[in-house]
C-alpha cells in the first residue's frame, strides 16, 4: 500500500510537472514585457523592425528631454532582459544613438545621454526668414542666412536644406579640452586685438593643415582669418568693386547664397553654365568677365568634380588675367573617390582660395580662412580691419590647438563615417521609392542631386518641393539654385538626419512625386 502511495504520488508529480512546466513556461514568453525606461513596450514594435523602433524611441527621449544630458542608460544585457529580446537588438540600438551623437559609452561610465539633443533638433542649424513675397531665396555653400518662408518652418519634420551639417556631432569634450588648454597658456597680448590678419598661432597651423590636407603652398603670412566664407566673399567682393570690376562669372546651377552675397555688395553676378565636367571654361571665356567664383572640388549643387582638361582651361583663362575665387567647401567629406587637389597649388598668384570649419565643425563658429593672390593681400587686410578689427581670438586659438593635436582629423574620420552611413540610407531609399530618378553628387559631399529627366516640361519642381513639404520634408527645388531652365529637381541634405529618418524622407519624397506625375 505504501508503495502503491508512493508510485501513485510519484506519478500524479510527474503528471503535474510535465503538465504545469509547458504551462508555465507559455505564460512566461506570453506574459507582457517592457521597461520603465519610457515606459518602453516591444509589443508595439514592427515585427521586424525592433531596432529601428527602439532607436527611435529612444531618439525622441531624447529630444523631448524625458532623457536629459548625463542621464544614464540601461545596461545592454538588462534592458534586453527588460525588453525580452536579444541583446544584440539593444547593441545596434544603442550604436546608432552613438553615430548621431546622441549618447557615449565610456567604460567605467555607463551609457549616458550627451548634450546637444534637446527640443529643437530637427531644424537646428537652419536659419528661416521670411521674404518679401514668401517665396523661397535659398542658400548654399557660403550662404551666412537661408532665406525660406517662416510658415514652412512649422510643418517640416525633417529638414534636408543642403548645407547644413550634422551638428549634434560637434566635438565638445574635444573643444571643452582644448579651450581649457589655451587659457592656461594664452597671455595677455593672445587676447587683444592683435594681427588683423588672424592669430599667427592659428595661421601658422592652417598652412601646415592646408599643405597637407589641400595640397596648398602657402605661409602664415598670406592667410586672413574671417568669420566664414560669406566673410571673404564679401571683402573680395568690396575690394573688386573699388577697383572698377563689377561683373563676376557664377556656377549655374550655383550657390543661391553666393550669388545674393555678391549682389549685396554691389557685384553683377554673370551666370556660366555647368556639366557633368564642370563650370564650362568656353562660355566663360566668352562672357568677357575677369572674376569667376567656383566650387570646383566639389560643385554645388550638381557635385561634379571639375574635369582635367577644364582645370587646363580655367588656368589658363586665369593665366591671361583671369581672378578664381575658389570656394572649397565640404572637400573634406568624399567616400567613394580620391581627394582631389586644390586649384590654389597651380596657380597662386591667380587664385583667391576660401574654405571654413562650417561643415566639418559648425557654422556658428564664424571661423574660415581666405588665401588671396598677393597683389590683392594688403586691399582685403584692409577691408577686414575696417569690417571688424580682427576674428575673435579665443576661438581661433582653440582651432589652432585641436590641428596641432590631430583632434580636428580624428573628428573629420568620424563624422565621414556617420555621413556615409546617411548617404546610404537616403541613396537607398530613393532608388527604392524613385528608381526612374537620376542621381547625382554621391561620391562626396553633404547633399544628393536627383533629377526627374522624364518629366521635364510637365512637373514644375517649386510645386514639387512645396507637395514635399505638406508631407513633412523640407526638401530645395533645383530651380532655385539656377538662372537657366533645367530638368526638375530636388537638392537634399542629408547631414542633419538619421538613416531612419532619411529612408521616411525618400518614401515621402517618392510619394509626392507619383501623386503630381501626370
């Protein structure tokens, strides 16, 4: 009878174990997960899109300031274990907050929100003002202002002006490193007014930096310092006018932004065309005008390189009393092709080169440098003094110290990374959503070209750009960048976004077009 008790009781407890186990173990997978953390809940993820829902998640925390600066994240293996997921899901997650600059991982520290994703992100570094008649004035490589319609700053979820860098990647603890390192050692004489022409310490650096990264043959002695390229436009451009030549040859399509600046200060701007090659040097050499300002390294907005046998030409033209003001803007992001020289090196005596840290580092800095032909040196020394008596001097000396200490190019190598990364998304998603398209501009740079050759004379691309906008993407129509008619099309930055954020502003985009096709 015991035994009997004993093989029934063992029976009834293998009977409940082999029942109850799988029982139990159901409600555990079925059973809700989630993590305080935002309250996150995975059962509201896409089936096969939980990194990308997490990342977002995550990202708007961090905008809205529900996460803020220093705020400390979950480990990896805990917030999967919250979540109920793998642990590789939260890896990827977390790296794709990292490339945007979002949050760091230090050991010993943690995963921590950083600074810099507050409210206000999503149009950060765009500066809108209204114009007279609403319509939109857009800018480019120089433009110091981006003149758009304020009523469509308010609807544009994901701003793509061309133009504007990633500044959620500006490197603070770099510039906050170096910036102590300069007090410490600047004297009394570093903070006055000092060399109109800049700080010698930053000068003496960018020629080493502009040697090696440009190829240029330059000194301290023949650079100025000015608050960004619009700067050395402007005093080129009041120096020229003094000197009785008015008229100047532009890229068209062109930089909208260089173009105003040049009126502004009294310059007739002569629109010359480009190709796939480049502003074309024949019709340049017809137009009779001695001045021609180009982007030659990478042209905006088409993102051609100028051509060999074009150089030849421009050089030429120049040799024969011909002024280049060379605008090297965003040379230093290129992913899929070999640097390409400056024009500087060929023909210093003939070329004006202007080039800033708007792209690489922001453009609130105000920080650029100008490398004028010698017979115009002391006239545009002249015309800085007279503007401001000299760059502010704490940053140029910052500058200096993150070239000398190889901070400047470590930030370069990561950023063109992040940049590539984005570049793909957007090129991707728009050769899913618009395979017809034609694009341009992809092996360097900051914006994509995309040209709707098949349906030129039916699609007006300013009321493209606007059906864009109503869809929460600001986007440039190409038309505002040109004086000639043209091929529609869009000019896209892609910068200032995510991957995630780009491939949803392809699918807008896409959307938008099908619904004006005819």
């Amino acid at each position: 009878m015991v035994h009997l008790n004993r093989t029934i009781t063992r029976h009834l407890y293998w009977t409940n174990c082999l029942y109850i186990g799988p029982v139990d173990s159901q409600r555990s997978r079925r059973a809700p997960r989630g993590a305080d953390l935002l309250q996150l809940d995975p059962s509201a993820a896409p089936a096969r899109g939980l990194t990308t829902w997490l990342a977002g998640m995550l990202r708007a925390g961090i905008r809205d300031g529900r996460l803020r600066p220093g705020t400390a994240l979950p480990a990896t293996r805990v917030l999967a274990g919250d979540l109920g997921v793998s642990r590789g899901v939260i890896v990827e997650a977390y790296q794709r907050l990292r490339d945007e600059g979002l949050i760091s991982a230090r050991s010993g520290a943690g995963t921590r929100v950083l600074p810099g994703g507050a409210p206000g992100t999503v149009l950060a570094g765009t500066v809108l003002a209204g114009t007279p008649d609403g319509e939109p004035g857009p800018g480019g490589p120089a433009a110091s202002v981006l003149t758009l319609p304020r009523r469509w700053r308010a609807h544009a979820e994901i701003d793509l002006s061309p133009g504007v860098p990633d500044l959620s990647a500006f490197p603070r603890a770099a510039w906050l490193r170096a910036e102590r390192a300069v007090l410490a050692q600047a004297t009394a004489a570093d903070l006055g007014y000092g060399d109109p022409r800049g700080s010698e310490q930053l000068r003496t650096k960018l020629a080493d930096w502009l040697a090696r990264t440009r190829g240029l043959r330059t000194s301290a002695d023949t650079i100025i310092v000015v608050a960004g390229v619009a700067q050395a436009l402007a005093l080129l451009a009041q120096v020229l006018r003094a000197r009785g030549k008015t008229r100047i040859a532009v890229e068209d399509p062109g930089s909208r932004g260089a173009h105003e600046e040049l009126v502004h200060w009294g310059l007739d701007p002569v629109p010359v065309p480009v190709d796939d090659e480049g502003l074309r040097v024949a019709d340049l050499v017809r137009s009779g005008v001695p001045t021609a300002v180009l982007t030659p390294a990478h042209q905006f907005p088409t993102g051609v390189v100028l051509g060999p046998e074009r150089r030849r030409d421009l050089l030429n033209w120049a040799a024969a009393g011909g002024l280049v003001i060379e605008d090297d803007y965003d040379a230093e992001f290129r992913y899929d092709r070999a640097p390409v020289p400056a024009l500087h090196a060929s023909a210093p005596g003939r070329i004006a080169y202007a080039g800033s840290v708007s792209k690489t580092l922001a453009p609130g800095m105000r920080l650029g440098w100008l490398v004028p032909p010698p017979w115009l040196h002391a006239d545009i020394v002249a015309a800085k003094h007279a503007s401001d008596l000299g760059t502010p001097a704490l940053p140029q000396l910052v500058l200096a110290h993150l070239i000398a200490a190889g901070d400047l190019e470590h930030h370069i190598r990561l950023v063109r990374n992040r940049q590539r990364r984005r570049r793909d998304a957007l090129l991707a998603g728009l050769r899913e959503h618009l395979p017809r398209a034609c694009i341009q501009g992809i092996p360097a740079g900051l914006h994509l070209l995309v040209t709707l050759p098949g349906l030129a004379g039916r699609l007006d691309d300013t009321d493209l750009a606007r059906r864009i906008q109503q869809a929460g993407v600001l986007a440039h129509a190409l038309s505002w960048h040109r004086e000639r008619a043209g091929p529609p099309g869009l000019v896209l930055g892609y910068a200032a976004h995510t991957p995630d954020e780009l491939r949803e502003a392809a699918r807008r985009i896409a959307r938008a077009v099908h619904d004006l096709s005819p």
